[in-house]
C-alpha cells in the first residue's frame, strides 16, 4: 500500500502543502525559527528541572518539560524553499554570445 507522494507530519507547512495555499520558508526564516524555538525549548526545560527539584511539584514539571520539547521541535515541521531541487546554471557559451 506504498503511496508515490505520501503524507508527513506537517504536510500543511511544506511547498507542496495538501491545500496549496503555502509555499514553504526561506532559509533565513527557517534558521531564525530553529534558534527562537530551540532557546524556548530550553528555558522551557530549565524551569521544569526547577519545579522538580526545587518545589517538588512533579507533575507539573513533567508537563513543563514536555511542552519544551514540543517547542523545539517545532520548526521540523516547516519545508524550505528551494531545497528541493539546483537550480539551472547557463553555459559558457550561451554568456559570450549575448
């Protein structure tokens, strides 16, 4: 049952998004995603390590910290443009004749 175009995890995000109103980030944007969402994430952890150890609210920590996983990961959820294929370079030729 081998699809030829399967359907990812945030497929909406990606060029070739399932309703075709996206067209995917350029890679600066994606860069500037992976860093915000990964020092989220990291803060994200920090404060739950502190509400484990410090105020022994467990629970609470747990959901913490799963949130700040959640959040850095985040951005592999986006496609950037112009990944998918090189673009075509001219000849040699073609630039001296014209």
């Amino acid at each position: 049952m081998a699809e030829d175009d399967p359907v990812r995890f945030g497929a909406e995000f990606g060029p070739d998004s399932m309703s075709g109103t996206t067209k995917g980030v350029g890679l600066a944007t994606f860069k500037r995603l992976v860093w915000i969402s990964n020092l989220g994430g990291l803060l994200l952890v920090a404060i739950a390590l502190e509400m484990a150890i410090a105020y022994k609210m467990f629970w609470w920590a747990l959901a913490t910290g799963i949130a700040g996983v959640i959040v850095a990961l985040f951005p592999s959820n986006y496609e950037i443009m112009g990944m998918d294929a090189p673009p075509e370079m001219a000849d040699e030729d073609s630039q001296d004749a014209a």
